[in-house]
C-alpha cells in the first residue's frame, strides 16, 4: 500500500464480496520506506495466506480511514491450468511444424482437447 501521508495502518480484512462478512485478517507490515517522490510511504499488505474460492474485497484500516478494493476473483487451478494445457499445446503444434502452413488440424486438436477438459 502507498501513502503520501503517513496514516498507520492497522489491519487489513478480506471480506465475502456479496455478504460483506470478513473472513480474513492481518496486521499490515510498518513502512517499508517509500515507492518514489509522491507516495513517500509504503506498507507491506500480505494476504498470502488466503486462498479461498470465490469473489472477494479487501479493505485496510488506517487510523480513522479506510481503503476499499475492487471486487476481485480467486478461482481454482482448473480454470488456470485450463487455458496453460491450451497454451503449451499449441505452440507445441506450432513450433514443431507437424502440420503444412495454415492448416486448421491444431486448432480442431486445442478445441478438442478444450472440450474434453472443460467437461471434467
């Protein structure tokens, strides 16, 4: 977290982002020195350990403010490794040149494989 000021910081929550309900907290690190010339403050926001599913929303206290995140997501590996498997695969297909130039064979294979992975 950057600050021009020098607010301290006390805690940070994590929250359910359609409940508002914390499920979350941490203290915040104390300055860690500055970012550059206008934030001249910095603190240390780790939230590290959390790794729960779902749509959530972090909000620090700084004595009597408090900073508000956007709404953001944490979704399992499948959705990650989904598209990396995706990714590998084609420039795998590509690099390799199994295929003549412009043939439409590796994308049929991507989207085949896409299809059988999305429904496990």
């Amino acid at each position: 977290m950057c600050s021009e000021s020098s607010p301290v910081p006390d805690s940070l929550k994590v929250f359910q982002a359609n409940t508002q309900r914390p499920v979350f907290s941490n203290p915040i690190n104390t300055s860690l020195s500055g970012w550059n010339k206008e934030f001249s403050y910095l603190y240390g926001v780790d939230f590290t350990n959390f790794n729960q599913i779902g749509e959530w929303n972090i909000s620090v206290f700084a004595d009597s403010s408090t900073l508000a995140s956007k709404t953001f997501t944490i979704q399992g590996g499948k959705a990650l490794y989904q598209r990396l498997i995706i990714n590998a695969l084609l420039f795998y297909l590509v690099t390799k040149q199994t295929f003549p130039p412009f043939s439409i064979l590796p994308y049929l294979v991507l989207y085949l494989i896409y299809r059988i992975i999305k429904k496990t």
